[in-house]
C-alpha cells in the first residue's frame, strides 16, 4: 500500500463558483426542518418509556 496522507491534505479547498459573479442560478430550497424535528411524544409511547425505564432499574 502506498503512504496514506496526513490529515491537512485530507482537506479540500471550497468548491468554487466557477469564476460566476451573480446571483446563484438555482432557485432557493424549500424549509425542511419539520420534516427533521422529532415528533412530540404521544401518551402511549411515554407509558412505553415509564415501563422500560422500570426494566431497565430492575423492577
């Protein structure tokens, strides 16, 4: 096997933008960050969680 690089020259620089200087040519993405946000716990699934949390202290 040949010499594995150090890890600065793992890095690479910043893609560029190809020399453009105006506005971004693709439009502007949708907000997504609901579909990321945990969903809030229902009743059951914290019954779930009380009975687990109980198995796992041993009662």
């Amino acid at each position: 096997m040949g010499v594995r690089p150090r890890w600065p020259e793992l890095e690479s620089p910043p893609p560029s933008r190809g020399g453009r200087t105006g506005p971004d040519p693709w439009p502007a993405l949708p907000d997504d960050r609901a579909l990321w946000a945990a969903p809030e716990p229902s009743e059951a699934h914290e019954q779930r969680a009380r009975w687990l949390d109980g198995e796992q202290a041993g009662g």
